[in-house]
C-alpha cells in the first residue's frame, strides 16, 4: 500500500507537467513527419494514463495485470497466428445471438462473425458521424476480442495496425507479405482497371495494388457471407442481410494512406484537435478540406471488403485498423484527461440526417446480435465498467 502511494506521488510529478495537452510545436516537421512524435505523443498519454490510474482506490483494473494491446508487427509468430487462428474460428463459429427460428430473416448469418457483420450493416447510419462512433466501436471490438477468448481458447489481446508505418506502401506492409504468421495478403493483382469516381467524397480513386481475392496465408480461403452494400465496380446485395458466398478481397492503395494515415496524418489530429468536435470531425472526414481523415482513409487503403461502408468488418482486419482507431481516440483522451474523459458531442444519426436529439451519457446504445446494450457513459473509460486495457 505504501509502495503504491509513493509511485503515485513520483508519476504525479509529471503529470502536473503535462496536465495540459501537449503542444504541436513541441516536435519539429522531421519528428512529426518520421513517427518520432507519435512515440512521445502515445508515451505522454500512457505515463498520464498509469497516474490517473493510481488516483483510483480499490480498482480492480491493475497496471500490471491488464491487457496490452500491441501492434501486430511487434508480436511474436506464435501470438500472431493464435489471433488469426481465433478471428478463423469465429468465421467457423456458429451465430450466438441470432434467435434460432428466425434465421430464415438472416440468411446471410452463418456464423458468430456474420453477426458482428451484420450488426454493422444494420446500425450503419447510427453509429457513424454520430456522438457514439467512437465508443461505439469501442465496445464492438472490445467484445469482438472477448469473443476470440470466450468462444475460440484465445488467450491473447486484439492487435491493431499502426498505418502510419506502412503509409508509403501499405501492399508492402510486414503485416500482408501472406505467410502464416501474417493478416493474410493483398488481393491478386487484377491489371488494367481505370479510376474510379468517389460520389460522396468527391474524388477520383486510381486502381489499388490487389483487387482480387486474398491469396495467401490465414483468410486465403474463408467465405464471406455478407455485403457489400456500396461498394462501387462491384454487383451490391439488394438488402441487409442478403447470403453472398465470396472471397475476401483487397486492394492496397496508397493513393489514401499516403494523404490521410501518415504519422504526420495523426499526431497532427491528436495535437491539433482541442476540441472533439474538430477531433472526431477530422478523424472521419468530415472536417472541411479532409475528404477521408485516418479512419475512412484506412478503410480505403486496404480496399475491397473492408471499404464497403456497410459490411467492413467482414474483413478481419476491420478489427486492427479499428484497434488503432481506438489508440488514437485513448491517446486524445489521456492528453487531458479530466477534460476529455466523459465529454461527448453529436446526435444519433449519420451527420444528423435526418435530424434527432443530441445523445447523452445516460443513452442507451444498442449493440444488435453482438452484445447486450450499455448505457453511453460506460464506454468512456478504459479501466472501468469492464474494461481493463491499454495500447502498448
Ligand atoms: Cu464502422
């Protein structure tokens, strides 16, 4: 007990330092620019984010005994091929949630995946450009990851995918050279396509690296059951839960990453966005002048399944690019967190259209065949109200 004070007296110390955010200027362009900020940036969140957690008496969310979520590349081979072993086994899990007599309303839910699937495609417009697209997703892996354990002997954390280090070339990322130990592949090239328009975003999209199926290591021969809904160059299904059997595809394209995922992409959202309003705003694309911002530009980066706005998650890998989402968002908070910790802003409804109430922390907030509901504000603290994890 005494031990723990006095460790908390010690971090407290450089927290009064850093009890304001962290100023841009504090990195020249070179360290903004090479990941070297990012680092800082992320360590300056984890060292508040273990201060704040000795403030607390009697959590039973412990530092040492947490979990750590770790960038894939920075897992061992063995961990690495556990986590797609379990995200495969889910594919092969029957649906949990989904009543029984009322699969014949579901024919595209096959399995315990297809239902987090599902429940994205169901739920698109509200958990999107709204007040909850944060937690809400937040909680949506944190469950996802639970799965992996509960249903599928996992035994380790969600990875995520720090896009940033892949921003120049993300088909050359360690993380899709389609060995074993790896997310899989690109999908196989598939030559002489032309640009495509993006209606919504306003831009011209060159072809991407891959745009065929996954051909090597885990997902090269999984079955995706659902979607896409809005995908463009591709036949969409006509409703939500429609049975579509397919491979998964991808197509990496740094025409995205290279604009929108960069290091400077990121810590420039993270310092830059004091308020969340800008922040949340920024990190979608719906800031004026960000056509796509980190997250919609990840989505678009790996390509195929998992840019279908609808049906993204189909594509493990959905749960790694939303793993740094959620980083990105812990990150922000624990900069200032007594500012930033409960603060949310936003309707219910996809850019408020059509227009609904402004959300509260005591909303209820649905999460379909995937989990129970929660109430808003228990998703706003990662060391509380089940939660008990950090980003390493
Ligand atoms: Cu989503």
């Amino acid at each position: 007990m005494h031990f723990r004070i006095s460790v908390a007296a010690l971090a407290s110390i450089s927290a009064l330092a850093s009890a304001q955010a962290p100023s841009i200027d504090q990195w020249t362009r070179l360290e903004i620019n090479n990941g070297t900020a990012w680092e800082e940036v992320t360590q300056i969140a984890r060292d508040n984010q273990l201060y704040n957690l000795g403030t607390r008496q009697n959590s039973p969310c412990q530092w040492g005994t947490m979990d750590v979520r770790r960038e894939f590349r920075d897992m061992s081979k063995g961990d690495r091929k556990s986590f797609t072993d379990a995200a495969t086994c889910l594919m092969n899990t029957p649906p949990q949630r989904m009543p029984k007599d009322q699969a014949a309303n579901y024919p595209g839910i096959k399995s315990r995946h297809d239902e987090y699937v599902a429940t994205h495609i169901n739920m698109t417009l509200e958990i999107h450009a709204t007040a909850d697209f944060l937690a809400w997703h937040r909680h949506y892996i944190k469950h996802y990851e639970q799965d992996l354990k509960d249903l599928c002997g996992y035994t380790g954390t969600l990875p995520y995918w720090n896009w940033a280090k892949d921003a120049s070339a993300p088909q050359d990322s360690p993380l899709f050279t389609g060995d074993e130990y790896s997310m899989g592949s690109n999908g196989k090239y598939i030559p002489n396509r032309g640009d495509t328009y993006l209606y919504t975003q306003g831009v011209n999209m060159p072809p991407g690296t891959g745009g065929g199926c996954v051909e090597s290591g885990p997902f090269s021969d999984v079955t995706l059951n659902l979607g896409p809904l809005d995908l463009p160059n591709t036949k969409n299904v006509k409703s939500n839960y429609e049975y579509n059997p397919r491979c998964l595809e991808r197509d990496f394209n740094s025409f995205f990453s290279e604009r929108y995922n960069t290091f400077s992409n990121v810590t420039e959202l993270v310092l830059e966005s004091i308020y969340l309003e800008d922040f949340q705003d920024r990190m979608q694309g719906y800031a004026a002048g960000d056509a796509f911002g980190v997250h919609g530009s990840g989505h678009w980066s790996i390509g195929g399944a998992a840019a279908d706005f609808h049906s993204s998650p189909a594509d493990p890998l959905f749960f790694l690019h939303h793993g740094m989402i959620d980083n990105v968002w812990t990150t922000w908070q624990n900069l200032d967190i007594y500012r930033r910790q409960f603060i949310i802003k936003g309707t219910s409804t996809l850019g408020n259209n059509p227009p609904s109430a402004e959300m509260t922390l005591d909303d209820v907030i649905p999460f379909g065949f995937v989990a129970e509901d929660r109430i808003f504000r228990e998703l706003m603290d990662t060391f509380a109200e089940g939660y008990c994890y950090r980003y390493e």
